[in-house]
C-alpha cells in the first residue's frame, strides 16, 4: 500500500490532487509529493527491516498526519471538493484501522515467548515450525545428544557455531541467504531429563526465535519420537521467506532435513549421501559427509576441487 500510494503520488501528483479535491491550492503542490516520498520511506523499512512492529507503527503516524491535513482542508473547501474530500477521508479512516490492527499484531509476533504446536503460519513476523521424526535410540541418549549444544551444528545445516557461555546460556551463530551470518544469545528455560528441552533467545537477538524439542519414548520400547517446534522470525520479513525460498532455503523443508541428518548420526555415526549427489549443495560446501558408496579417486578429487 506505501509502495502504491508513493509511486502515485510522485509520479502523478497532480492527478492525486484533483481527485483529492486540493487542487485549488498552492500548498498542495508541495505537500502531495512529500507525502509520496514518505509512502516510499515506509514502504522501504516494512520490505528490508526486520522490526516491522516500529515500521508499522510509523504508517499509523503517517496517517494520523494526513487525516489532521484532510480535516484543515474539508474546513476550508465546500461543494464537490469538499465532497471528494469526505471521500478521501473515509478511505483513510479505514487505512488507518488496517495499519492500526497490522502495527499491534506485528508488535505481539516480535515478542517470541512460546511454540504453537501447528504445523506451520505466519503470524505478526514470525514463523511457527514443527516436525517430528523417530530414531532406534534410547530417550536418554537423544536427550544427551541434543542437550550438548555444541552437537546442533552437526546435524542442523544453517548453524555455523553453538558456543555454550554458561549453566543455561549459549552464543549461536546461523548462516543466512546471501553469505551472511546472524548471531543471537540463548537460554534454556525449560528442561526435563529424557523428555523435554526448551529455549528461546534474549537480548536484542537478530533473529528472536523460540523452541521447544520433547523426546517421547516409541510404542516398541526401544526407539525415541523426537517432536521439535520452532518459532522465530525471518530477516527480511516475508521478503526474506520469498528469497530463501526461491533459493531451495524453505524453512519447512530445512526442518525437516536437519531431522533426518540427526537421525542418520545417531543411528549410523554420520550423515550419509546418496551417490548421486555425495557432495550436496557446492554453492554452500555444506557437510564434507560420505556417499552411500565409495567414489572413485577421479570423483574425489572432483569434489575437494570443488
């Protein structure tokens, strides 16, 4: 809508003017355009910024500014102007409610403090996961697993480093679309031997995130149901979920694989490959892990050039 407004009312400002019913007025001429290049600020900060609550919150200002210039202009103008101008500020009021309704729910999903056990929505700017898969290990040893910290980047493919910093505290390092890399504090707030552990980030993290992991023992008494539920937020907005997207990095999808290769350690010692792509995605070099079969030295000599 700020892109739509903006682009309007710079390119065609006088058009905007005679429709508004303030095209009588010299003021207007420099006002119409000024609004378009705010539009265009607030356009800019909801695409690329992750607080999307202030950004959102900046277009209820903006709109509590143009209604107090419509007011001043219905006070001054009679007739078909004044009648265009009632019409405008209807259509404001009601853009005002919208971005009013969209700043308060933005502010909420950037205050992460639980996991929804849904499958996956968008809510505010956050993002909401879960997937589930079982491993032929005891509880226990699953929970070990998993409660060495240092052991998610193993298996978890966007994680660079986990760095434990005290009894429940930890320094995380992600990978991030385009070679970035975002870093983030972490405490444990809820832990139960063999059953469940669940984080949540602190501080001015650059991607607030939340989760929650419960091991469950499975119906033949030997493997473990591990359920996992992730809430945080995408660095860029729905941008940045569209970007990821388009470049394989969905975040169900990541979900999901970083499970199996957790899977694949545990009950095999390291991820395995299929032949047909033993070295992954080379544009991230991601995991140096074995093929399901043996290569030959030309393969392997391919793959460490590579």
């Amino acid at each position: 809508m700020s892109l739509g407004l903006g682009v309007a009312q710079l390119a065609a400002p006088d058009a905007v003017r005679r429709f508004s019913g303030v095209d009588d007025s010299r003021t207007s001429r420099a006002v119409v355009p000024l609004v378009g290049a705010r539009e265009l600020v607030h356009a800019a900060g909801l695409l690329t910024s992750r607080r999307k609550g202030a950004w959102a919150w900046t277009r209820v200002a903006g709109d509590a500014m143009d209604l107090t210039s419509l007011a001043v202009a219905i006070a001054h103008r009679g007739g078909r102007r004044r009648r265009r101008l009632l019409g405008v500020t209807g259509a404001v009021v009601g853009i005002t409610v919208v971005d009013v309704l969209t700043a308060v729910q933005a502010t909420r999903g950037n205050r992460i403090t639980s996991v929804s056990p849904a499958r996956s929505s968008r809510r505010g700017g956050s993002m909401e996961l879960t997937a589930t898969t079982t491993i032929r290990k005891p509880a226990p040893e699953v929970f070990a697993f998993w409660l060495a910290l240092e052991n998610l980047p193993v298996f978890m493919a966007h994680l660079e480093e986990v760095r434990v910093t005290g009894d429940r505290t930890s320094h995380w390092v992600a990978s991030a679309p385009f070679g970035e890399n975002v870093e983030w504090e972490a405490e444990i707030i809820h832990e139960t031997p063999a059953e469940k552990i669940a984080w949540r980030s602190t501080g001015d993290a650059d991607v607030p995130n939340a989760g929650t992991v419960r091991f469950v023992p499975a119906p033949d008494g030997v493997s473990t149901e591990v359920h996992v539920a992730l809430t945080y937020d995408i660095p860029g907005g729905a941008v940045g979920k569209a970007v990821a997207k388009y470049f394989g990095e969905e975040p169900h999808q990541q979900l999901d694989d970083d499970l199996r290769r957790l899977k694949q350690v545990l009950e095999t010692g390291e991820v395995v490959r299929s032949d047909g792509a033993p070295w992954g995605k080379r544009a991230r070099k991601e995991f140096p892990q074995r093929p399901a079969q043996p290569l030959s030295d030309a393969e392997l000599e391919k793959g460490v050039d590579a």
